[in-house]
C-alpha cells in the first residue's frame, strides 16, 4: 500500500509537470490594446503570408481564392493536414474571432479555446509577425466572402492525435530568434521579415529533424518535399545563382531566367508575392542574396 501511494504520487507530479510544461500561450489582453486594424494594409500582410495558398479550396482560381473555405489537403510523414475554413463565417470560419484570437493563433498557435494548432499551420514563422500587421490582416479578413464549408479534421493517428503533447513541441521549436542577424539596413531587415516571417519560405524550403523541427543550421539549403514526392530546391546562394533582378522578375511572374515558368505548389506562391510592391520583392531577393551558402 505504501509502494502504491509513492506511485500514485509520483503520477499525479508527473501529471502535473506536463500539463505545466505544455500549457498554450496566448497574446495578453493588453498587448492588442491600443492596436487598431486597417482593411487597406491588411490585404498586402495577406498576400505577404500566402493565406489563399493553404486556405482557398482545393484548385480554386481567381476570385474564388478569396473564399478561404479549406478543405487543401497537406501530406507529411505524421499524416495528412486539411486546411481549415477562415473565411469570416461565424460557424465554420473564424468570423467571431477578435483581433487578439488571430495573433495568439499565429504567433503562438493557440485556438481560441486554449488548443495547440498542428505546426502545418506555420505558428513558428507567423510568431515574427508584428500585432500590428495581425489587426490589418484580421481586419482585411473580415471584408472577405463567407463559406459555411465545415472544416474537415486531419488524418492523423495516435500519438500525433494527443495535441497537448504539442506544448513540448513547442518549447523545442517555436519562439526562435531571427535566422540572418547582424547590422541590417532598411532593405534586408524587410525581407527578413517578409522571409523568415509573414511568407513562411523555411517551413518549405528548410529540411527538418525527425520530430519535425526545422533544422537552422540548414536554412533555406532545400528539403525532401512533405508528401515524399522530389525535393523543395535550395534558395541558398550556393545553389540559387540568379540575380537579385532575376529573383524579382520571378515573385513577380513566375518566369525564370531560363524561360521556365513556375509550376506546383510555387505557382500558387508566385500569384501571392506577385501582389506585393517591388519593393517588398527586392527586398526579398535581397535577403536570399545574403543567405550563407550551404551545398
């Protein structure tokens, strides 16, 4: 009996220590205070973060990619991820979210009723994102049509299932410093930003661990593709050798200098950044520029 209390103690210890470790985030109250939204602004952060990439139906085009029904399905080594319905519908999107529900959603990867989201759901890149450019985006949302398309649930079996074993995952792999530091001017800081943040480009093109981290000392140096099929191509200047002029002229057209054109998944990536003002695309080509060189 003794022995079986010590046991039991030591469980509900343990218990208690996990439940700890692996508690959810959230953006504090007062941090979304003072920030107000602008619809204008947030249609640039929502082409910056490629929401209809992921979010509008499966082969959507054109204006149908502005109704984020979901539904996209995303094969990885732990199962299959659907992406989920964040049109401004009230029942089946994300319409009764406030401002605050967004930003503790992708910068910490908390639902609004205190759950961890899988890490398909780039969190970990969106965690750079400022609460101000969250407002604009939650605001530009809500201009968006509605779609009472239910979200589908993920195909994903035990132990991947236990969501609250993502709090563990989390305290290896989120909340990470920026990746290119130093002394950066105006124009490197904003494609860091739009890079390493809001356009989510590691979660592609960076290979991960077998817990599905990234691994930093790879970044950007290219990855087995997430559905098993061919490989997501190194951006590092070791293997990219366009010219930063080169790697504008295809954000913005999806031609290469080779008079290829972009084609999977990029495709649809290229119809985001091609909505963006040169600048924020030199920008960018500007950072891949700087990268450190990895074979």
């Amino acid at each position: 009996m003794h022995r079986l209390l010590w046991v039991t103690a030591l469980a509900l210890v343990g218990l208690a220590l996990f439940w700890g470790l692996t508690r959810p985030e959230t953006v504090p109250e007062q941090a979304m205070a003072a920030v107000t939204g602008d619809a204008t602004r947030g249609e640039l952060v929502f082409h910056a973060g490629g929401c209809a990439s992921c979010h509008a139906a499966p082969d959507a085009s054109g204006a149908a990619r502005l109704v984020l029904s979901g539904g996209q399905k995303f094969p990885s080594p732990f199962g299959t991820f659907l992406a989920p319905n964040i049109s401004p519908d009230p029942i089946h999107g994300i319409g009764s979210w406030s401002p605050r529900d967004l930003a503790s959603a992708m910068r910490y990867g908390t639902s609004p009723t205190g759950a961890h989201y899988y890490p398909a759901f780039p969190y970990t890149s969106y965690a750079h994102a400022s609460l101000g450019d969250i407002a604009d985006l939650h605001s530009f949302l809500a201009t968006l049509p509605a779609s009472d398309v239910p979200s589908q649930p993920h195909e994903i079996g035990f132990p991947f299932s236990i969501r609250r074993g993502l709090g563990l995952w989390k305290r290896l792999f989120a909340g990470k410093p920026w990746v290119l530091g130093g002394d950066l001017n105006e124009q490197l800081t904003r494609g860091r930003y739009l890079v390493e943040g809001l356009g989510h480009c590691s979660e592609c093109h960076t290979p991960r661990d077998a817990i599905g981290g990234l691994d930093r000392s790879r970044w950007m140096a290219g990855a087995p593709s997430p559905n098993g099929k061919g490989k997501v191509p190194n951006l590092t200047p070791a293997k990219l050798r366009w010219s930063e002029k080169d790697i504008a002229y295809y954000l913005e057209t999806g031609f290469t200098p080779d008079f290829d054109a972009a084609g999977g998944h990029m495709a649809s990536v290229v119809l985001n950044t091609g909505q963006l003002p040169p600048r924020d695309r030199a920008a960018i080509a500007a950072y891949l520029k700087a990268l450190a060189p990895l074979e």
